[in-house]
C-alpha cells in the first residue's frame, strides 16, 4: 500500500526512516527544521494533510494520536474511501490505529510498524478486542465487495451482541467462526453470492466476490469510453455486476493501449498482459481468427487471455465496433483465517 511517513522532530525521524526502511513503496515527510537527504520536507501541517490525504492508502503520523485526529479531521469522508491512518509516539513505543482500522487496513499496519520498531499495537475497534470477526475486515481479506455498509454494522454489532447471525455462501468455505451459523433464512445473515440480490436473510450483508476477468482485444487507438460503453453492455445483457470485475487480460502488444489502460485505471483494475505464444498454449476451444492470428500471433485474444489468467469462460467471444470481449470467471474459497 502507498504510504505517507509524517515526522515532526528529530527522534521521529530517526523512526520514521527505521519504519520506511521496512516498507516498499512508501515516501517520508519530515517537518523542514528535522529533516534528511532521504525525505520531503514540509513547513505547514494542514495544508500538507490537505494535498496528500487522498493521494496515499496509509498515512503513518509520528507523533501525538491529537495530531493525527486533528490532521485527518477536516478530509474525513467514508470508512470506505478514507486512507488508514495510524500513529506512532516519537519515543517508538505504541502504534496506534486511528482511522479506517477495517476497511483501511491502519489495524494490520499499525502492527507492521510495531514490529518494526519494537512497539506495542495499539486496536480499538470492537470486534478486534472480542475476539470476533469483522465483516468488512473477512470481506477485504477474501476479495469481496461489501455492497450495503448498514446491513455490514448490523452484523458487527450482532456478533458483540452474541446474537445468531446467518450465513450462506455459493462457494466452497473453511470452517464457520465463532458467531455464524450455516442457514437459509432468518432475521440476520451474510450471504455470499455473484448476485446481490439474493437477499435470504431479512436483513441480509450482500458479499460480491471479485472474480471476473475481462479478456479485451481491440484496434489500435480505441477509446476508454468505448471499451466501457462495450464492457458494460456486456455485464448489463448478461446480468453481471461490475463491481465483480478483478482485472482485465489481453496480449502483450495491447500493454501500451492507452484507451485500455484508462479503462483499467477508472475502475481500479489491473492489466494483465500475455504474450501470443503464452496465449497459444492455453488448452480449449476458442472461436479462431485468421486475421487476429496474422496481426497479433495468437489466433484469439479475448478468450485466451481471460482463460489464461486462471479462469473459466462465462461469456464467450462477444465483438462490436473493433472491440472483441469475453468473460471467465475465477475460482472462490472462502478462507476466514485468510491473512
């Protein structure tokens, strides 16, 4: 994850480079007067946490929980949206989870930090300090979508409630924790379903896995809007949802698309790319072309790619203005000890 280290004296930047030296992908940020060669400089808090509080999935404040509160308060938006936001006292000896402990991911990494620099987690959010399982928490692990956040706290507060809550999956799943109970019906559940409209439970937590894979071919030059326009018609005929949707597939001459790439980035996808031999070798049935094979070396894109990135064609072959598309759908476990 992308990580903001924020440091105000000396002794937090000592820490702030300790922690940084541990975590890819992370940029450090002490205030100008306690600074390095290895770190951004900054003269003005609010205006800092202003600019970047939206650019980075963590942010990790050396120095007091106050401020960090006061920093983050003023952005605040969503549990579902906000960066995590942990912070570390400059002497290193708690690191305290203070913002999107869930969702977020600030509980888990304000225990990486502590174990970096030797210090004690500190979690407060209530399942955590029970025992119990979070939903949104479950639901991240396994890669899947929580669609209604009311129906997520009513479950939350079941669990510390010691209430039955249900719980009917799809899928193959490890054994049910404390707290769930295999079912049908009832006045609570979670139901994991590719439909969140299966609605079982009188108030029923929808749980979306993540796990279509678009194959894309397309002529040189076609746009995002295009693609989308083209993908979502796709999910609407076939009544998918498209938050389902895991990552794109094509092959490697498309890496450098710049339609399918913005594609890619309005949904958060990543792209997955694969050479014409890489594609050939994939066992099947494919409809074939002449031409595709002629431009591209592979006599399919679309649907080799999607089978190629480990899944299992749901929707073949479907093209429209220059754009062929297929859907292949992944394999799901539910693994509630998922780490």
């Amino acid at each position: 994850m992308s990580t903001a280290i924020i440091s105000f004296t000396g002794e937090g930047r000592v820490i702030s480079a300790k922690i940084a030296a541990k975590m890819p992908d992370c940029t450090r940020f002490c205030f100008h007067k306690h600074s390095d060669d290895n770190a951004e400089t900054f003269t003005e808090l609010s205006a800092f946490t202003a600019e970047y509080f939206g650019k980075y999935e963590a942010l990790i404040f050396v120095g007091s929980v106050g401020i960090a509160v006061r920093a983050a308060a003023p952005h605040i938006r969503s549990k579902t949206t906000d960066p995590a936001v942990v912070a570390v006292d400059d002497s290193g000896k708690f690191a305290v989870s203070v913002l999107s402990g869930h969702i977020g991911g600030a509980n888990e990494l304000a225990e990486k930090v502590a174990e970096i620099i030797g210090a004690v987690p500190v979690i407060t959010t209530a399942t955590d300090t029970h025992g119990l399982i979070s939903p949104d928490v479950f639901a991240k692990k396994n890669g899947l979508v929580i669609t209604d956040m009311n129906a997520a706290k009513a479950v939350a507060a079941a669990f510390l409630d010691g209430a039955k809550v249900g719980f009917r999956c799809g899928y193959p799943h490890s054994e049910l924790p404390r707290g769930l109970t295999e079912c049908d019906s009832g006045d609570l559940g979670i139901c994991i379903s590719g439909n969140p409209d299966e609605r079982p439970f009188a108030t029923t937590l929808p749980l979306l896995p993540r796990n279509l894979i678009v194959g894309i071919g397309c002529r040189r030059g076609t746009s995002a809007e295009a693609i989308t326009t083209h993908i979502t018609r796709i999910f609407a005929e076939k009544g998918l949802d498209l938050r389902r949707l895991a990552a794109v597939a094509t092959i490697d001459i498309k890496a450098d698309e710049t339609g399918l790439s913005e594609f890619c980035e309005r949904l958060g996808l990543s792209l997955k790319t694969f050479t014409p031999d890489e594609l050939m070798s994939v066992d099947g049935k494919f409809s074939h072309s002449d031409f595709v094979e002629k431009t591209t070396g592979a006599d399919n894109v679309c649907e080799r790619a999607a089978v190629f990135a480990g899944g299992r064609i749901l929707v073949p072959k479907t093209a429209r203005n220059g754009i062929t598309a297929a859907v292949a759908e992944l394999p799901v476990y539910i693994d509630f000890e998922k780490e």
